[in-house]
C-alpha cells in the first residue's frame, strides 16, 4: 500500500505540471499573440526532442519491432486527422485545428507511459521511483509548455486549453494504476506504446507544426522560429543527458 501512495502521489505531481500555462491566462490577448508562433516553434522542438533523445532510444532498449509500431503511429494519426476532419470540417472552417486534438492524443499516450515507467520504477525500489519522477517532471515542463501553446494556436480559448491539457496528463495516473495492479503484464503494453507515441509526435511535428511555422515568412519572424524550436530541442536533450529515465 505505500508504493501505491508514492506512486500516486509522484504521478500526481508530474499531471499538475500541464498548469504551467497558468502562466500566460491573465496576459493580453495581444502579448500573447506576439509569443505564439513562438510557443509552435518551441513545441516542434521540444516533441522531435522527446521522439530522438526519449522514446526512440528508450524503445530501442526495451525489444525488437520498434520502426513498425512507430509507422503504425504515423499512420494512425493521419488517419485520425482526416476522421476529425470529415466529423467536423466539412464547410472547410474549424473553429478548432484538427493538429490540437491529435497533440492531446499523443500528449495522452506519452503521459500513460509515463505513468506506467513512474509505477514501474517503485515497484523496483522507492529510490528508483523518486529518481524517475523527477526525472519526468524536469522532461515534462517543457513539452507541456509547448502542448499549451499548440493547444492556443490550435484555436482553444485559454482556459480551454489548460483544462484540455490536464485531462491529457492525468493518464499518467492511469498507465501508474494499471502498471501496479497489473505489473506482470504491463511490460508488453509499454513496449508497443511508446514507438507509437513517438510515430504521433513525428506526424504532428512534421504535417502541422511546421507547415504553421512557414506562414511566417519575414526573416525577423523566421529567426525567433529557428532559435524556438532549437531551445525545444536543446532542452529535452539537456534533460536526457542530465535527468535520463
């Protein structure tokens, strides 16, 4: 019963990380419109250095098969994109992009993983535990950062969007309560969930942030862009090296 209140409690923690966007609620809908495309650039780069510097290397160590499950999940959102598409755009108007939605899934699924890895980890040793959920708390700050700022330039009202964010991450708390209850069988399940997570961050990263990103075309506007989606990477490279899982 105390490893399943320590890994409640550490998973806990890592879900109130997707309030940071607190942080930008009571600014002018001018100031942050300025720092947007901003957020876009440092969302691409943050979820291409969740895919290289995390999930790949992470599903490479964890068994065979990684490429097709992240194809799978390549696939799997382009087909998800045009579902939500056709359910919701036909007179070619969203009112919400098709892209936060998709980001909300792929957040939801790297989260549950999360949360399985947290569980996991104390049901090794309570050290091992606290070491990995601080770890994913240092890597989740940024790429939460990133998901709030796509979920506003996806077209969700502030609040919305922070509300949306947490139901994403409190699948954490899920894949932790599956893990320790079913621990023996579990394994497998991550081992499929996270070359597909990394599939659903290559497809949103490639087909709809970065198109977005080329909407902007003045050098002053390119140059903020480039040097965004640079700290995006940088960090979560910075925090595998530092903080690994």
């Amino acid at each position: 019963m105390a490893d399943l209140i320590a890994i409640l409690a550490s998973v806990t923690v890592v879900s109130l990380i997707s309030f940071i966007g607190i942080l930008f609620v009571g600014l002018k809908e001018a100031i942050v419109g300025r720092i947007l495309m901003a957020l876009v650039g440092f969302a691409s780069g943050s979820l291409i250095g969740a895919v290289f510097f995390d999930l790949i290397p992470e599903a490479v160590e964890s068994g065979q098969g990684i490429w097709l499950y992240i194809v799978v999940g390549i696939i799997f959102f382009f087909v998800m994109e045009k579902f939500l598409y056709w359910r919701h755009c036909h007179d070619e108007t969203c009112k919400v992009h098709n892209f936060a939605y998709l980001n909300l899934i792929g957040d939801g699924v790297h989260n549950f993983v999360d949360g399985v890895l947290i569980a996991a980890s104390f049901l090794v040793s309570a050290s091992l535990g606290f070491t990995t959920s601080l770890a994913v708390v240092f890597h989740e700050i940024p790429q939460e950062l990133g998901d709030f700022g796509v979920l506003l330039y996806g077209g969700f009202e502030r609040k919305k969007a922070l509300a949306y964010n947490f139901l994403s991450a409190i699948t954490a708390i899920i894949g932790a309560v599956v893990t320790y209850f079913l621990a023996s069988q579990v394994q497998g399940l991550a081992q499929l969930m996270v070359p597909f997570a990394a599939g659903g961050f290559i497809y949103i990263a490639a087909t709809d942030l970065m198109p977005e990103l080329h909407k902007k075309t003045e050098m002053k506007d390119s140059a903020v862009q480039l040097l965004t989606l640079l700290i995006g990477i940088g960090l979560m490279f910075a925090m595998n090296v530092l903080l690994p899982h």
